[in-house]
C-alpha cells in the first residue's frame, strides 16, 4: 500500500510539471490540461504509475528539472538554480541516468545565459546548481566511487580478493 503512494506522489509530480511547461509554451488555457491528461494516459506511464519501477519517478525528475530549467532564463532566479539544484539532488539519488537526460539541457541553457546575464551570474548559477546536487547526492555516491587503489570500490570490499584474504586495508 505504501508504494501506492509513492507511485501516486511521482505521478503527481509529473502530471503537474507537464502541466506547468505546457501553459510555459502555450497560450491556449485548455492547452496545460490536456498535456497533463495525456502525459498521464499514456500506456507506458499508466503501467509505470501501477508498478514499482523507476521509471515513473526517473520521468518525473525529469520533466520537473526541465521545468526548472526552461524558468531558469527568463527568470534569472537563484531560487530556480536552487530548485533545479534540488531536483538533480533527489534525481540523481532516484535513478543515477538523470544525468543523461538533464546534462546537455543544462548545459546548453547556461551556455545561452552567459551572453544575457553574464558570466559571473552564471557560474553563480552553476555554482548552486552543483553545489545543492552534490549537497544531497553525495552522501550516496561518494562511498560507493572507486577511491581506493585496493579494490573496484569501497562498497564492494568484502567482495574483493584481495579484502578476503585480508590482506587489504579498505577501511
């Protein structure tokens, strides 16, 4: 039953970013509704909604940092980098391939910033984007990347060869 309401909190999101982004590029009012609606009528989303699986979230981190993103320029808001930081944090924790979806988006959007609000406000950007992300991901990843030369990764210790036969210090 819990799962249910997770599945249901992500469904949420993403109906809702859709709906946002839709009524960012549309002037038509019944425009957002319809985005939102089909977005979630959609069989692959339906059956995610419905089963425990990532995607459902993936895609809701997702559209939720590409709402992020699009505001980011017209607004030219800290409170959106924050926002955006935030939600390539908990992305990021959810499914590590957020990076391929929301990285060259990223990119792309402080690359155009630059010539608009100039570089320093945009590496202030930058700056806060990754400096929430990593506040949040971090304590996740950072065990588990391979930090030490004795074996693959520190997570996998207890695995090693060398870490079974004791000779290896991986602590």
């Amino acid at each position: 039953m819990a799962i249910l309401f997770v599945q249901s909190m992500f469904s949420l999101i993403l109906i809702l970013s859709v709906y946002e982004l839709a009524r960012f590029f549309c002037r038509d009012p019944e425009a957002p509704l319809l985005a939102g609606l089909l977005v979630f009528l959609y069989p692959v989303t339906a059956m995610a909604a419905r089963h425990y699986l990532l995607d459902l979230p993936l895609t809701a981190w997702t559209a939720l940092g590409m709402l992020w993103l699009i505001r980011l320029p017209r607004n030219d808001s800290l409170k959106d980098s924050a926002l955006l930081g935030l939600t390539w944090g908990l992305g990021m924790l959810t499914k590590w391939s957020l990076i391929f979806y929301l990285a060259a988006p990223t990119l792309i959007i402080l690359f155009r910033m630059r010539r608009t609000v100039g570089v320093s406000r945009t590496a202030t950007h930058l700056g806060l984007i990754l400096g929430i992300a990593l506040a949040i991901a971090l304590p996740w990843y950072g065990p588990r990347l391979p930090w030490d030369s004795c074996c693959s990764c520190r997570a996998c210790c207890s695995f090693c060869a060398k870490a079974s036969t004791g000779s290896a210090d991986c602590s």
